[in-house]
C-alpha cells in the first residue's frame, strides 16, 4: 500500500502534517490542540455539524466554520477560541445557546461529574448568565424503554441518539420531531426502544438527557471505581468497564477495543449484570438443591461422588468458565480420575480456524462476507451484527449462501458461522476457498478457550459417554439449561451441579455447589477471534472462586493444583499460549497470530434434507434469554416476539404475508405465531425463537391461520 499524501496544516500557529482528507479536529488534536464538540462522533458516520460547539476562524473564509466538517487541506491555517476572537465569540455564544433551555441541575443531574456540556462549559463558556427568564420545562423523566430515561429539557439536540438508531444499529426506531425549537427526540410512536443495542444511546448522549433507569441516581462520579474487564455474556468479549459503588456493581460502560467492539456494547452485555444479585443466588453448598451444607461436607461429599463414580464420570462444560477453572476441573477429573468424557460447549477443536485469525474489525473492510448456519447473527454474537451493517454500508457484499466465485473472485473475502456444528464445514470451506479470515460464533463466551484448556489438561483423547453414568458433573447454569445435558441427568446415577441460581438446579442435582459470575472472577476468556482478554474480579462473588475449591478437592485425588489464577494460567500458557505470562495479557488484548494445524479439517458430515416431511425448524436462543436475563426485569420487553421466519419463497407458496398468523404443526404438536418474511432465509427453513416451539419436531408443517 502506498503512503498516505501530506497535508501541512497551521492550527493556532502550530504547524502539522498529517495525511489529505484528515478532520480538521483530528488535525488540530495531532497539533495538541483541542477543539471542543459536543455532536462530532466519527463512529456514527459523516459529521452533521449540528451543534455548532466547534466554530473556528479559518483564514480566508468570512465566517466561523464549524470544523467537525471540514478536512484538512493543504496550507490551511486554522484558528481556534484560544487564538482568535472571533472563534471565541462565536464559541461563547453558541454555548450561550446551548445553555439557554438547559436547566443546568448538575448537582441532581446522574451526568454530572462525567459530563461534556458541564467539562466544556467550565473550560470555555460565558463566566454568568444574561438569562432572566424561565426555562422550558418538560414532563420527566419519559420513559424511552423499561431500560432508558429521557429527560427531555436536558437534551442539546446533537443527534447523536438518532444517529446511532438510523445508522449504525439501523433500528430507525429514534427520531427527531418536529422542526427548530419545537424539535424533541422521540420514539416512533411513543413505542418503547426495543433492539438489540438501545443502551449505547445512554454512552452518546453528551447531556443527562438519556439515561440509564438502572443507574439513576445510584452514584455519584467521586464514589464510584471503574473495573476494567471484559464482557462474559457471548463469544464477542466486548471490553467493558464495570462501575461499583461499595462493593455493588452499578452499570456496565463500554471500553472500546476497536477490533472488537469498536465502543459499542449490546443490551444484554450492558443491563443484565443485576442477575448477580436474584433471590436464588447460591451463595454456600446446597443438597438437592435445598439444604445447606457447610464447605467441609460439601467437599467431603463431592469427593465421596467422584471416587464412588471413578471414570464412569460426564462432564458438561457450559463455555463460560474461565480458561483457568476449565483447565482446572480438567485436572480434577481427568488426570485425576481418568474422566474423559465431556459434552463441550459446541468447540470440538478450537484450533481448526487458527490459520483463519482476524479481528472482528476486519469485515468492515471486506469485500465479500459470507454468512453461514441457520440462526440469526445478531442472537449469538450481536456485536458481529454491527460489523455486518459496517460492512454492507462500506460497500461489502453480504451473501447467505455460499457463492464459490463469489468469495475466490474477491480480494477480502471473510466466511461466517452462525450456528452449532459449523466449525468443522467453515474450516473446510475456509480452505478450499483460500478466504482471508474465518469466524465461527460457539454459543459459550468463552468456549473456545474452554475447549483448548480442557484438552490441554491430559494428553489423552476425549472419550465416548461411559455405561452408566455414574456422575454427571454439570458446569455451568448455560450447561444445566441445555437439552442433550438434561437428558444425560435423567440417565446419570448422581449429579453434582456448579451453578449460580438454585432453582434450575433443583429436582436435578444432588449435589450443588456455588458457581461464580464474570463479574466475580479473575481469570482470562478466549472470544471468537481466538483473542486471549483479561477478566477482572469487579465485585466480591458470595462464595469463594471455583478455583479455590477444585484446587482443594484436587489435592485429595493427589493432583496438584494452585487456586491462584496467575499460577493456573501461567502453567497453561507454557503448554497452548507460548508461554505469555497472565500480567502480560492486557487491557487491550492484542489478536496473536497463530499457524493452522497441520492436518486439514475433516469433510464435514453432509446432513440428510429429508425430502417431502416439510419445512425444517430452525429453533434457535434468542440473546435475551437464559438464566441471567430472566432475572433482570428490565430486559424482560426485549424477550422475542411470537414471530416465525419463513424464507420468501416459501411464504409466497403457502400465500402467507408478514404479520399473518399461522400455525407450525409436527407430531401433534402445534404452535400459532405470527409470520415474518425473511429474504436471507433459505427456501425451506423456517425460524423461531426455541421458547416458543418447544416440542415442534426438526420438520413442520406450516399452515396460515
Ligand atoms: S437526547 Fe442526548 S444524544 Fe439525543 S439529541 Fe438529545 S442531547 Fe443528543
Ligand atoms: S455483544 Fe456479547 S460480549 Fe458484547 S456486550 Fe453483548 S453479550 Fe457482551
Ligand atoms: S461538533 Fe461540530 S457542529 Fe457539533
């Protein structure tokens, strides 16, 4: 690639050079210059230049110019308020303005403490006030969602809400109303803001207009810390810093990682960190669910389970340990007691896709992505949804079936699984396609890194499910809800479940034992990309870490075990990490490059269409569910409506249109849900939300009502 052009641009007579079309606050800031602005936002597309924060006196032009919307140009010299009166006029005014219907409420304002107008009108505004008259005022707070406050008389009108809606998550669901100064922000309406991504409105506001109803008037900015951590609740690994306020945990922020997630975060990452504190909390050993046990009898038990099941042992893996416990429990069980059998997380062999690494960032700059699997993006990784978007909106091509010419035609061409079982075909077509990056979406946050710990605890192969089974030894509340690990329950002599909420535990386990968040826990996850990140322990968890306790029960299987996760992860990454040391990995993971495997994927096992039985069910997880969500109330309206999704083609056979009602029948079972007409959907698949066809067999028959 060659070198960018230079431009030499003058700010505030500090001469820079920096490449043509840069921005011009860009271009100042390289000068070490700040221009101040409250609507500029370069992730929400072209600037609108609407809030006029940023006027400069640019030589040769009459006016001030708004300089969020001008680039760098060769020669140009640029002055700011510091420099020029006339920038500083028009800076003053234009906060004057801004101020006018502004209440100014900061001391009771949960914006206060943390806020642009607050910080820029201290830095640059009118020392008082010439306004003597009395301020709009607006009915308040509106409730936007269940998740979102409006303040309306706080709100600045710089778009930066409706921008986000409209251009990034493309949800078009918050507008502008009315014209000049009878314009309010508002949903369509007055429907509450339902999508996937709502929350990072809150973080773009540069006012206390949008807020979160989570955190109002929860803390102040001088009590509170920010934990920097990553996000546990999907394989993406969105940075995030988690606020507390002693020892409770307040809100969830994003902590951009451009590769990753580029400072956006979804709803679920964002609001569903209040299941840490639901009622039925395991917070000390339980029997059967019910009875508490002190820590030396429930050790005492858990080991008496073990040596009475010896290698007639399942584990089932949830994919949301840390690469530290896994590695552990596989020490446990495995070079312990020979336990080799396990139901993973859907990561079979979390090295197939190593030769395929890139960051999430790079399909924005794809060419061609194709996305595979049967099941909606934006519920198994949302975050990968928004580098979709990205990428049509850069151009890209994105197909829903593989197009061979397509993709080797193309110079970044990026394959997608969205599904389980697709690492082994991806890998394949990742191959023979000679694509640039590959990515498969497992549903475990962290179940790559799961399944290369766990492998890496003995060097012996994975084995198949023992007769009987003795114990079933369940990790993970994803693991207990998962439908293959509840019929191996029915089957298995005893169970021992890890789990953080009793009730699903309950009539199934005989033995619990308390299970961590990822907000409690130290610890390292492997997102999709294959990137090792850091988790930080952001509040104390009710019952000490799984390491604490598998490192005790490990000793009296003789395993030697630390319960220190640096120690655990220092010994792992000798053996799978090239040996970088836990302080090394970072608060800003960088993506190592890593070989492929020697040996080539294996063909994939063609599934069987079966001809002439109907349309196949696509039952997928929706992202707002699980056993966190269902304990947070306020997410409770982002639950999937009672929609299914018919591909075009088959919804024009069956003269079906969206929004009529039709019924899904298999095996005397039936459903009646509302249509919805997809066009990347496959002719022949239909998809639902798993909730609502529980016990529709995988083929249906699909009638209108
Ligand atoms: S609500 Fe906030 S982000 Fe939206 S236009 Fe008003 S000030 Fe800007
Ligand atoms: S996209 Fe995934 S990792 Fe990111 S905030 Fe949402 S659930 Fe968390
Ligand atoms: S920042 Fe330039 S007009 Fe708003």
């Amino acid at each position: 690639m060659s070198a960018p052009e230079l431009v030499t641009v003058t700010v505030d007579d500090v001469e820079v050079q920096v490449p043509r079309s840069t921005g011009l606050v860009e271009a100042a800031l390289a000068a070490g210059i700040e221009i101040p602005v409250f609507c500029y936002e370069p992730r929400l597309g072209p600037p609108v230049g609407a809030c006029r924060m940023c006027l400069c006196d640019v030589e040769g032009m009459p006016k001030p110019q708004t300089a969020c919307t001008m680039t760098a140009q060769d020669g140009m010299i640029v002055r700011t308020a510091l420099t020029s009166p006339k920038a500083a006029d028009a800076q003053n005014a234009t906060l004057e303005f801004i101020l006018v219907n502004h209440p100014l409420d900061c001391p009771v304002c949960d914006k206060g403490g943390e806020c642009p107008l607050q910080d820029l009108t201290f830095r640059y505004g009118p020392g008082n006030t010439r306004m003597t008259f009395p301020k709009r005022t607006f009915e308040k707070p509106i409730p936007i969602s269940p998740t979102i406050a409006l303040d309306r008389e706080r709100c600045i009108l710089c778009y930066r809400c409706t921008r986000f809606s409209e251009s990034v998550s493309e949800d078009t669901q918050l507008v502008a109303l009315n014209r000049g100064a009878q314009s309010v922000i508002a949903t369509f309406e007055d429907e509450p803001y339902r999508g996937a991504f709502s929350g990072n409105v809150i973080e773009l506001c540069p006012v206390g207009a949008l807020t979160s109803t989570q955190y109002r008037f929860e803390a102040r900015p001088w009590e509170i810390q920010n934990v920097p951590t990553v996000c546990g609740m999907c394989p993406v690994g969105c940075n995030i810093s988690a606020t507390t306020r002693e020892g409770k945990l307040k809100r969830i922020l994003s902590r951009n990682h451009p590769e990753v997630d580029e400072g956006w975060l979804c709803d679920k990452g964002r609001f569903a960190f209040s299941h840490l504190d639901a009622p039925d909390r395991v917070r000390e050993p339980l029997h059967r669910a019910r009875r508490a046990l002190s820590w030396d009898a429930a050790l005492d038990r858990a080991e008496q389970l073990l040596r009475d099941a010896g290698t007639h042992i399942v584990t089932a893996l949830s994919g949301s340990e840390t690469v530290e416990q896994a590695y552990a429990l596989g020490k446990l069980l495995r070079q312990g007691l020979g336990a080799h059998a396990a139901v993973m997380p859907e990561i079979e062999n979390a090295r197939l896709l190593d030769g395929f690494r890139l960051p999430l960032s790079a399909i924005r700059d794809a060419d061609v992505v194709t996305v595979l699997g049967d099941e909606p993006v934006v519920e198994r990784a949302p975050i990968v949804d928004l580098w979709l978007r990205a990428a049509r909106r850069n151009g890209a091509e994105i197909l829903y079936e593989l197009d061979e010419d397509k993709v080797r035609g193309a110079e970044r061409a990026i394959l997608i699984w969205s599904g389980p079982d697709g690492e082994e075909t991806l890998a394949l077509h990742a191959q023979r396609l000679g694509v640039q990056g590959a990515f498969y979406l497992p549903r475990g946050p962290n179940a790559r890194g799961v399944a290369e710990a766990w492998a890496a605890a003995a060097d012996v192969e994975e084995a198949e499910n023992p007769e009987p089974i003795k114990l079933l030894v369940i990790s993970g509340d994803e693991a207990l809800a998962n439908t293959d690990v509840c019929a191996l329950a029915e089957q298995a002599e005893t169970v021992l479940a890890i789990s953080m909420f009793s009730a699903p535990a309950r009539g199934v386990a005989d033995l619990v034992l308390p299970a961590t968040s990822y907000l409690e826990r130290d610890g390292t996850y492997v997102n999709l990309e294959g990137r090792v990140q850091r988790l930080r322990r952001a509040v104390i968890p009710p019952a000490p870490d799984e390491l604490a306790w598998i490192s005790m029960l490990a000793a009296r299987f003789g395993v030697e075990l630390s319960p220190y996760t640096a120690s655990v992860f220092d010994e792992l990454s000798a053996l799978i990490y090239d040996g970088i040391p836990f302080g090394a990995v970072g608060e800003h993971a960088p993506l190592h490059t890593r070989s492929a495997p020697s040996e080539p994927a294996a063909p994939p096992q063609r599934e069987r269409v079966e001809q002439g039985r109907g349309l196949r069910l696509v039952a997928y997880r929706p992202l707002f569910s699980g056993a966190a969500v269902e304990r947070v109330p306020e997410l409770q309206f982002q639950r999937p409506a009672p929609e299914v999704e018919l591909a075009h083609a088959d919804a024009r056979k069956l003269g079906v249109a969206g929004g009529d009602e039709v019924e899904i029948r298999s095996n005397g079972t039936s459903a009646r849900l509302r249509a919805r007409v997809s066009r990347t959907l496959a002719a022949g698949t239909v998809r639902a939300a798993d909730e609502h066809v529980r016990g529709l067999a995988p083929y249906v028959e699909v009638t209108k009502a």
